[in-house]
C-alpha cells in the first residue's frame, strides 16, 4: 500500500502538534489503537478518545464523535478501517483540524480528497507511534 509523500521535515511539523483526537480508541491494550494514542500520551500529547461505545479510556472522558469535542483539535488520528473512514473525514471536516491523519493500513482516497480540498494535510498508511520514534532519535 502507498504512503503519503510527506517529507521527515513536514512529519516532524505535524508531530509539533499537540491536541489529537483519536477515532477508534480501543480499551484493549493490546490494539494499537490502544498502545499507540497512550505512548503518544505518555509522550506529552494531549489525547481525546473518541469510541462510542465507553465512556473513559486512559482515564480519559470518551466522546462518541469529534464533534461532540468541545476544544479545537490539531490532528484528528483514525483507527478505522479504510471503507469505513469517509464518514469520520466527513465528520472531522467540521471541527477544521490542521491534520488528519490515517493510521498504518488504512488509505481512502475519496476521503483524503475531500480534506485536503478543505485545507487539511493528510497523512495515510503511517504509524504515528513510529514516526514519533523514528523522527525523534
């Protein structure tokens, strides 16, 4: 699967970012949709759930949909599958993040399409936990 064509230099800007919303928040610790939003946690990022289905994870007031957040976000970070990620973009579209950013896997070009048509980088098929680890050294 192709990557974005970020440079290390335009990731490292994205990763300067602070508030990000996490679609698809899981409570398992072992999903990367889990360990990589607490890693970037324990990293100094400020983290918002967003899974319908709990209320808390990482002690962490949950939201249903990033619109029901009432702060500004930077980057709203997406654990969903690929044809599932239009509505979410859709969604996140609304709350005007300076990024969105596609997990390891996932690549929607519609949806990518419709954000950066909005005037909002996108990032897809890319680890966030990596990048952090990589660009950090």
């Amino acid at each position: 699967m192709e990557q974005d064509p970020s440079s290390d230099e335009q990731i490292r800007e994205i990763l300067a970012l602070n508030k990000i919303a996490v679609v698809g928040m899981s409570k398992n610790s072992s999903k990367a949709a889990h360990y990589v939003p607490k890693y970037l946690s324990e990293n100094g990022y400020d983290i918002t759930p967003v899974n319908p289905t709990t209320n808390e994870i990482l002690g962490k007031k949950c939201y249903a949909s990033v619109s029901d957040i009432d702060e500004e976000i930077d980057i709203v970070d997406i654990f969903r599958p690929s044809d599932q990620v239009l509505p979410v973009i859709q969604e996140a579209i609304k709350k005007k993040p300076k990024v969105i950013w596609l997990q390891e896997g996932i690549h929607n070009v519609e949806a990518e399409e419709l954000a950066k048509k909005a005037g909002i980088k996108v990032i897809f098929n890319r680890c966030m936990l990596a990048e952090h680890q990589r660009l950090s050294r």
